[in-house]
C-alpha cells in the first residue's frame, strides 16, 4: 500500500523541534514539497528555531538538498540552529 504523503514523525524536547522522515525513499517532487511546506509552517511558527531532523540511513538525502538548504537558510535567518543525523535504529536521540 502507497502512501499519499511521507510519514513525519514530529515531537518536542524542552526547546527542540525533532523531526522524523520516516520514509527511506522520498524521491518525486510532490512528495519533497509536501516536506518542505510542512517543515517552513513549523519554522514559521517559532521564533528562535532550533531543530533536529533525522532520515533513515539509506534516506535518498541528495533528492532533498536544495530543500534543506533552503529551510537552514531560513532557520539561520531567525538566529536560529539545525542538526541533521542519519538513523539507523527506530529510536534516535538528538541532544
């Protein structure tokens, strides 16, 4: 079964932003703008951001590099930081 949109797991700890990409393969660009639209919202929203973002490990990251260019430079914009980590457990930590 196909899913319309990629799962994103998106969660709080203390003052961060965690966000999961589920999905290992997120390769159209439908699916690549969904993600950003949703990610600029939640950077919209906050006025210091300050984010995790972590991608499975065969995560096709290259598909999504201008997006997460694009998103950092937004992030840095509002004097804010991003992290970005690769998951290969189900649980991952971002401190």
């Amino acid at each position: 079964m196909q899913q319309d949109h990629p799962r994103m797991n998106i969660t709080s700890r203390g003052d961060i932003t965690v966000v999961e990409l589920t999905d290992r393969k997120i390769l159209d660009e439908v699916n690549i703008s969904h993600i950003g639209e949703r990610l600029q919202g939640l950077i919209a929203r906050q006025a210091e951001p300050s984010s995790c973002w972590t991608f499975p490990a065969s995560a096709h990251v290259q598909q999504r590099a201008g997006m997460l260019i694009t998103l950092h430079k937004r992030i840095r914009e509002k004097k804010g930081q991003l992290r970005c980590a690769a998951s290969r457990r189900r649980s991952t930590r971002c401190s």
